[in-house]
C-alpha cells in the first residue's frame, strides 16, 4: 500500500498530480502549521508570456502555529473576480479550455471559508478531469494522531496501513528513514521530470498550475505528465 501526503496546495503544480497518480492513498496534510512561503494559498498561471502568482487572501491573526486545518480565508477581499478573470483570459484560447471552464469556476465562487477545504475540492476536480482513478484520499486530521515531525507522519500512515512512503526529494535532508523502516515503512522518492508540451506561448514556461496542461491537452493531459515517468528514485 503505497502512500503519499502532501499539504493541500491551492491549484497544485504537476509535480502534486504525479504524486497522487503513484499513490494508493493520498493523504492532505492539514495538521501541520501553515507554512511560510508555500503554495498553500498561492499558483502560478501563465500570463503574458511568463509566471503570474494568483494569492488567496486567508485571515491572519499574527499567530505563526496556525494550522492549516485551520486556516480560514478573507473574503472581505474580492479576489475570486480576479483570479477567475486571470484565468480566462490566459486561457481561454486554449484548446480545452471551454471543456473544463465551468467546473473550475463554479467552484472558485462556491461559498468557502476554510482554505483547506477548498483548495482539497479544486485538487479532486483536477484528478477527475486528469483521469487519475481508483485513488483514496484522506484528510490527515481525520486520523486523530498526535506526534510532532517525522514521528506525525510515520503515526499516519500506519493509521493508513502504509507499507510504502511515497516522499518528495526535499525530505531526505530531514528525514531519519531509519525510524520509518523500524515501523515496517518502505520508504521511496519521487522522480518526477517535468514534461514540456506545446502552450499558448512559443517559449515554454515550466512549473504553473496543472491547469495549464489541462487547458491546453484536455483528454492527453494525463499521458503528457508520464511519458518521461520514472515512478521512484531509488535511495
């Protein structure tokens, strides 16, 4: 049983889709702090040729353990016309963009206040329109586990019956791997190369919202992000 988890990132980049597609069950790591400078509340979307950051506002209340669970956003601030008319108009000449539109706008001027919540419904729409089958997702504060670090995760996915860790990259400068193979956890890498495909602009531009890839290849995009698929890196 293999498992990935994540934060619920907020229109998630490839890399994210690549990780549920090699998961079992994908876990949204929502009992953790907000973390500063994540892609909790942000994406980028290509406009005008290059990178464009779109934010979601959340309420601040200076507390730096705020956790993402609880995490609300601040929609005194009108920011779903902007994001949605961002958007369009990036988009709207794209080859599949009007297959996908609708779905994606209805739920960014749904009546959300809590930013995991949201941003959880945005990623299940992308693994529907994606393709991406057969996966359980489950809501890490659900599980009800206590711990702090690497012993939270370990304590989650054995609530999961884990046999496989499904890790980014960036972890194995923290992890003590040791501690999860002594709980009988495999634990493996993400390789992830990212794909490069034809756009709405003749210079390609990597690493936005897997929206672009939806947008843009519609029913192909799924076999776009694996035609260079290597599914672990060995450790």
């Amino acid at each position: 049983m293999i498992v990935g988890i994540h934060q619920p990132n907020y229109l998630p980049w490839l890399g994210y889709m690549h990780k549920i597609y090699h998961s079992d069950i994908f876990i949204f790591f929502d009992n953790t702090q907000v973390p500063r400078g994540s892609f909790f509340n942000r994406v980028n979307i290509l406009a005008g040729g290059k990178a464009y950051l779109l934010t979601v506002p959340i309420k601040s209340s200076g507390d730096l353990n705020l956790m993402i669970k609880d995490c609300q956003i601040n929609n005194n601030i009108k920011w779903k016309k902007k994001h949605w008319s961002t958007i369009k108009y990036s988009y709207q000449k794209a080859a599949y963009f009007e297959k996908y539109a609708d779905k994606f706008k209805e739920l960014i001027f749904k009546d959300y206040e809590n930013l995991a919540e949201f941003n959880i419904d945005l990623i299940k729409l992308l693994t529907d329109c994606f393709g991406i089958k057969d996966k359980k997702f489950i809501v890490g504060s659900s599980l009800n586990v206590k711990g702090t670090k690497n012993q939270l995760l370990i304590n989650m996915l054995k609530k999961v019956g884990a046999t496989t860790y499904l890790s980014g990259t960036g972890a194995k400068e923290y992890m003590v791997i040791k501690d999860y193979e002594d709980n009988g956890i495999k634990v493996v890498f993400q390789k992830f190369t990212h794909p490069i495909y034809k756009q709405t602009v003749l210079n390609f531009v990597p690493n936005l919202s897997s929206l672009d890839l939806l947008f843009n290849h519609g029913p192909n995009a799924l076999k776009i992000l694996l035609e260079n698929d290597i599914q672990f890196e060995k450790r």
